[in-house]
C-alpha cells in the first residue's frame, strides 16, 4: 500500500508542474487579443457589475491587459437607458470599454439550441 501511495505522489507532483508550466506559457506567450467579456442582459447582472469588473480584474491567474468588453443588452438600455456615467467611470477605470448590443434574454430552457 505504501508503493501506491509513492506513485500517486510522483504523479501529483508531476501533474503540479506541468499545471505551473502551462499557466506561466500562457501569461507569457498568450495573445494580447484574447480578453474578457461581461455580458449584461438584465438588470441584475447591472446591479452586480462593479464586483464583476473587480472579479475580473483581479483574479489570481487572470491578465491584467487582456481587453475587457462590457455588452449592454439593447433591449436592457431601451428599458432603463444606457450606463451612467458612474458605471462608465467604473468600466474605464479597469480599462475596459462598453458597447449596446442586439442580444437576446436569459433563457432558462437548458436544452435549447441558443437560436
């Protein structure tokens, strides 16, 4: 029983350092074109959004100039208008940018095809 568990830990530990490797190849060699989006189709998510920037921002294995996109939902910003300039600020803050697109609602059926 000993040996399985020196085995197991070899290749724990040898799982361990490809995981490293592989994060540290990706924060190195990644592509500053690949970013973040925050999608925002109803008005709780908006409500959230100064955390949700925050999150994304400063998560632990997260890049710090990778773009960041905020998608307002049109039919959200017929409803209650567009970002304030308080949430403005906030996105610009991060360093992100925000822009009204044709989006449709959350669905709730988890089967659906997304059409």
């Amino acid at each position: 029983m000993e040996l399985f568990f020196e085995i197991f830990l070899a290749a724990m530990a040898v799982f361990g350092l490809w995981c490293a490797l592989r994060l540290l190849s990706y924060g190195i060699f990644g592509s500053p074109a690949i970013g973040t989006v925050i999608e925002v189709l109803d008005k709780e998510t908006a409500a959230r959004l100064p955390s949700l920037l925050e999150e994304v921002r400063y998560a632990p294995f997260g890049r710090r100039k990778a773009p960041l996109i905020v998608l307002y939902s049109a039919d959200l910003c017929l409803e209650y208008g567009t970002p304030d300039e308080h949430e403005q600020g906030l996105i610009a803050h991060y360093g992100g940018r925000w822009y009204v697109v044709e989006g449709k609602r959350k669905e709730t059926d988890a089967g659906g095809t997304g059409e």
